[in-house]
C-alpha cells in the first residue's frame, strides 16, 4: 500500500518527494529537487504568509489613493456621485487594511498554537 500510494503522489506531485509524509513525519517536506533544500512546512506557510501581509498595504494605499483622487476630482467636475465613491473606497481600503491586521494575528496565533512560539 505504501509503494502504491508513493507512486501515486510521485505522479501527482513530481517536483517534491512525499516520503518524509510516508514516514508518518508531516514537519518537514523535502523539496530538494527545487534546489532550496528541505523545507518545513512552517517555512512554506511563513513563506506565503509574508508575501501576503507585503501584498496587503501596497493594495490598500492603492485603492485609498484612488478613492482621494475620486474625492478630489468631485468638487472640480461637480458631480456628487464621484464624491460618495470616492469616500466609499477610502474607508473600504482601511477596512481592508484593518482585517489583513487582523487575519495576520489570528494566523500568527494559530500557528504559534501549532507549531510553537520561538
């Protein structure tokens, strides 16, 4: 069964090796066909994680400046409309900005819980 189920993920999944999985030992996944050695999957989530909270304020400060560019615009064109837009996308954009905050501490949080601090 093990062979089998070796050879299915060896299929599936032809970049990584699956058998530190196989072994029952789920820490660490050896990638060194990726040429970055073998990496856990903490660094992988860490990973992915900090290209994510990276991500979060250049989109947010980008849609909050184009919501003051709505407002701004508003009084110039006379159009009410671009106002409420405007004022609508700012406060969105630090709406969003506040849940990224808050997803990164419950994230953080959990995998603290998992892993642990340190």
């Amino acid at each position: 069964m093990t062979s089998m189920l070796s050879a299915l993920l060896l299929r599936l999944l032809p970049i990584a090796t699956i058998e530190c999985a196989l072994a029952g030992n789920l820490d660490t996944l050896n990638v060194s066909s990726w040429s970055y050695g073998d990496v856990s999957y903490q660094q992988m989530f860490e990973s992915v994680l900090s290209v994510l909270v990276s991500g979060a304020p250049v989109v947010a400060g980008a849609v909050f400046i184009a919501g003051a560019f709505f407002f701004a615009i508003s009084g110039a064109v006379g159009k009410e409309d671009f106002a409420s837009k405007g004022k609508g996308l700012m406060i969105d954009a630090l709406i969003g900005l506040a849940v990224a905050a808050g997803a990164l501490g419950v994230v953080k949080t959990t995998g603290c819980l998992i892993w642990g601090c340190g």
